[in-house]
C-alpha cells in the first residue's frame, strides 16, 4: 500500500511551492480539560475546503504526554479526507499540556505541509524553563520546539511551518 506521502500529486506539491491559495487544510486544536486531569485529552480537527467546513475529525492524546504526532498522523491518514488535504495547521505545538508535535515526523508522514499558528507570541523562555524543570522528558520536548525553528510573524500572526514556503504560508 502506498504511504500517503507518495499519494501526493506533482499539482498539489506545486501548489505548495507556488504560493497559490490552499484550499483543503485541517486545523487541529485541544479540548480544555481541569489542571488537575491526568489521561487523556480530546484533540478536534475541523476540515475544510475554502469556508466550507467539509468535517470533524478526533483523537485523544495523553495530557504531558509524547504521543501527539502519532494520533494526529493516525486521525489524518486513515480519515476520508486525506487525498483533499493540501496542509495542517495546528493551534501551538503542544495540544494537552505539554505533549509537544514533532512537525517533521508529522510532516513526512503524511505529505502535508504543517503550520503552528499562535495570535500571541509565546514566552519561550517560560516554556523551556517550565519544560526542563517540571515536565517527563522535557528535554527532547524542548528539543522538538528548537526543531520547529522560531515564530515568523505573518498577517499579524505567529506561525512556524514545516513543508511549506513563506509564500505558500500567506496563501493559506
């Protein structure tokens, strides 16, 4: 069976390089949960093609936990829409707590160009601190959120992007 990576079409990897509008992408963000909760957290991704919400899509992923990458690979390539989607984007890299994204796995797992988008610009500072002083492997959680390389300010926005140019980035 071929990966989901290699079912991406020459157009739509163009698309990407070229700036033009994305219009299949899916936003993915977590459900609120009480501070004292351990387990599971509900992660909702809302699918879209232009204005149009085409769907719902879920999974849970552990709250501080490590797994966010996979579930969200599992939810995207095994849900019905995964041949329209043209990009992810995801509201902070960590869902859960700190369950933080690896954007290059999730990337190159499903051939989709992956965006954090945040309207604040997050303390960094605070994170790595809260990360290497309070977290179970806050470490490599740390070392994730260095890979994903800093946020870019876009449209009033702060985003960082994996897969994906400046250009295409202001397109989405």
């Amino acid at each position: 069976m071929a990966s989901p990576s290699n079912k991406r079409t020459r157009a739509q990897a163009q698309t990407v390089r070229s700036g033009r509008r994305l219009s299949h992408v899916v936003g993915f963000d977590d459900a609120p949960f009480e501070r004292s909760h351990r387990g599971d957290v509900l992660v909702v991704g809302a699918v879209f093609a232009g204005e149009r919400l085409d769907g719902v899509i879920s999974t849970k992923v552990r709250r501080d936990g490590a797994n966010a990458a996979q579930r969200l690979i599992d939810c995207i390539t095994k849900s019905k829409y995964i041949d329209q989607l043209q990009a992810i984007l995801l509201q902070g890299i960590a869902f859960a707590g700190f369950n933080v994204v690896d954007l290059q796995r999730l990337h190159e797992a499903t051939g989709l160009p992956v965006l954090v988008v945040a309207r604040y610009r997050p303390d960094m500072q605070a994170i790595r601190k809260a990360l290497l002083q309070k977290v179970p492997g806050g470490a490599r959680k740390w070392c994730l959120i260095e890979a994903a390389g800093p946020m870019e300010t876009m449209a009033a926005l702060h985003v960082q992007r994996c897969g994906i140019t400046p250009d295409a980035t202001l397109a989405v």
